[in-house]
C-alpha cells in the first residue's frame, strides 16, 4: 500500500461533488452531508491507500460513503426517540433553515430505499452508462437497469401523487 | 409526467443540490491540515520507532506474552533473592548477635530487588500498554487475502452487524504476517473480518478485481 503518496486535494476535488450528492440523497440535511462528506475523505487521509485509477477511486468512494451514510443513519435511529415515520422529511417550522429545503424531487429521491440511491446519482449525475455502474456497484448490469426502472416508477408515484 | 419529464428532474435535482464553494474549501482546509498533522506524526512515530522499538503488526502480538512473561520471572527471582539474603543475614545476625548487621542486609537486598524490579515493571506496562493501543487500529490498512486470491483491505471498526455469528464465514489470511482470520463477503461488495478471540468486526474493501 502506497502510504503518503496520494494527494487529497486531488481525490478530494475529482470527487467531493458527487459524493456530497450522494451524502445528501441519504442524510437529507446539507449539514449532515457535509459532515459525512468530510469524514468520508477523512478516513483517506487517516489511512491511506493507492488507487489503480479514477475509475477505482470513484467506486471506492461511492460504496465507502454510501456504508458511512448507512453507518450514521442507523445510530441515528438508535439515539433518536422519534419515531421513524417522522423522520420523514416534511415542511416545518423546526427544520434547521428553510434555503436547505430539499426540492420535492429531491426529498422524493430522499425517501427511496437505499438500493436505489447510489445508482440515480451515478446515472443522473455522472451521467454514467447502466453497464459501467454495474461495474462499479459489483452488479450485474440487468440489476442496475431494473433499479433505475423501480426507481423512476416509485418517482412518478410519489410526485404523481400532488405531494409537496 | 413523462419519462422525460422525469429524467430532466431528478438532473436538475441533483445538479441544484450541490456542496457550496465555502463549505468546499473549509472541509479541503480541514482534510489538508489532518494531512500536515498526520505526515508530521508519522514522522514523530519513525524516530521514536528507533529508539524504542514496540510490537505493532498484528504477528508480533503473538508473542508479546513473552516481555511480560519474562518480567515476571526475573521479578519472582529478585523477590526470591531478597528473602534468601534476609534469611542468611538473619542467620548471622543471630550467630553473632548483631541485630543492626541484619537491618543492613535486609535493607540492601529490598533496595537491590527494588531497584531491579522498577525498569522490569516498567517495561511490562509499557508492552501491555502498546499492546492494547495497538488493537483494534493495528490491523486498519492491513490487507486480507482470501482463498481464491482475491485482496481487501481493512479500512475501518464494522458497527451494527446483527448477528455476525449467523455469516457464513471462510478462511483468509492476513497478507503481511500470514496470519490467519475469517472473513464474510457482503452483498455490497465489502467484506467483514474478524480474527479468533476478538469481538471486533473490520470492514474491509477489495483491493483489485
């Protein structure tokens, strides 16, 4: 393992947008993701470790922040007394600042099951083909295509159905 | 809504929902003054390591039981060696008769025996304490190698793995030492380890396909 021979800033600049998305499509709080994002890159720096490419460090880093968000949503449910349905994102007056409003879309994408959240990004945002997210998620392409299907079925649903 | 309609959404979703330039250059501060810290550190820790050299790789752990063991014998034998010369002075003295000669001897070997034992007792701490320190973080960045070749490396504590026991676990091999450890395979792609007598669970991700 190439200790010290990495740089962060440049991991950190190729890739801190599209994991902070993905952060934030899990955790549903600007603050929290950025919190996430950081100790993501964090753990980078703390033990480092060499890459055989971009390619390899973007998927490094998109399952490693997707565990870490997991990692952090379920000891908040454990310390939280609330009950989960209200964790639901919904307009309130005690929600940290309304300019960190998710858009309906957004919090639409929020309440999808996990499975779906790594691959919207990746296709959405990365632009990525179903063929190199399967490669990068360790799936079979027929998978990543029936999620991206699931997904845009349960959207259309949501949003369908006037929520605000 | 069309399925275009969508796709065009969820785009600009995504695209709104980004890290703002402020926060991006406070976590890049952040991470670039844990990077000046840590090379600082790793620096620090290659000097010491020279000078006083402390079991840190998982294998020399093995044998760390023999610095304390060893202590504790040479401590057993100062002990020893210090009531054997208070015994033979308390025999003089009393074949002589010269109490203060006995509280001489006696004096000398408990000094003898405690001077000894403090650097012995000294040096045990400091391998338990190393020792301890060294777990669970030691074997973060080691890397595991399962049977079919395949490489992951260690990269940080699993928390919140109901019921590990219930994972159908294989064997694999710390690459470094050659030690042994079991390991599980997730749906994900990341892999649990876990070593015999520990109750702590790694999560480690594959190195090269």
């Amino acid at each position: 393992m190439a200790r010290g021979t990495i740089s962060i800033e440049g991991i950190y600049r190729r890739h801190v947008q599209t994991v902070y998305r993905l952060c934030y499509s899990y955790l549903g709080s600007s603050a929290e993701a950025e919190d996430a994002t950081q100790a993501l890159f964090m753990k980078l720096v703390e033990h480092p470790r060499s890459f055989e490419s971009e390619e390899h460090e973007k998927a490094w880093l998109i399952v490693a922040a997707k565990n870490h968000c997991l990692d952090v949503l379920k000891s908040a449910a454990r310390s939280r007394v609330v009950a989960l349905d209200e964790r639901v994102p919904e307009p309130s007056v005690e929600d940290e600042v309304f300019k960190d409003e998710p858009s309906e879309i957004m919090q639409a994408i929020m309440r999808l099951p996990e499975k779906y959240k790594d691959v919207l990004v990746l296709f959405y945002y990365e632009n990525r083909q179903t063929d190199e997210i399967a490669g990068m998620l360790g799936s079979p392409p027929s998978t990543i295509r029936n999620r991206l299907a699931d997904a845009r079925v349960l959207l259309k649903k949501e949003l369908g159905g006037g929520r605000t | 809504m069309t399925d275009e309609q969508l796709d065009e959404q969820i785009r600009d979703a995504y695209a709104s929902a980004e890290l703002s330039p402020e926060a991006e250059e406070r976590i890049l501060a952040n991470l670039l003054a844990a990077e000046a810290s840590r090379d600082g550190s790793a620096r620090a820790e290659e000097h010491e390591a020279k000078i006083v050299p402390l079991p840190s790789k998982r294998g020399r752990r093995r044998h760390a039981w023999i610095a304390p063991a060893i202590a504790a014998s040479l401590l057993v034998a100062a002990f020893l060696g210090t009531r054997i010369m208070f015994s033979s002075g308390a025999r003089d003295a009393a074949s002589v008769g010269n109490d203060a000669a006995e509280y001489a001897v006696s004096g000398e070997g408990g000094n003898a025996a405690e001077s000894e034992s403090v650097p012995l007792d000294m040096k045990s701490e400091d391998v338990d304490a190393a020792d301890q320190d060294a777990a669970p973080q030691d074997v973060i960045a080691e890397v595991v190698v399962l049977e079919d070749g395949r490489r992951f490396s260690i990269e940080d504590v699993a928390v919140d793995v109901d019921n590990p026991d219930g994972l159908v676990w294989e064997g694999a091999v710390i690459e470094s030492t050659g030690g042994p450890c079991e390991a599980v395979l997730l749906e994900d792609g990341t892999m649990l380890v876990r070593f015999e007598g520990e109750d702590v669970l790694y999560r480690a991700f594959e190195l090269s396909r």
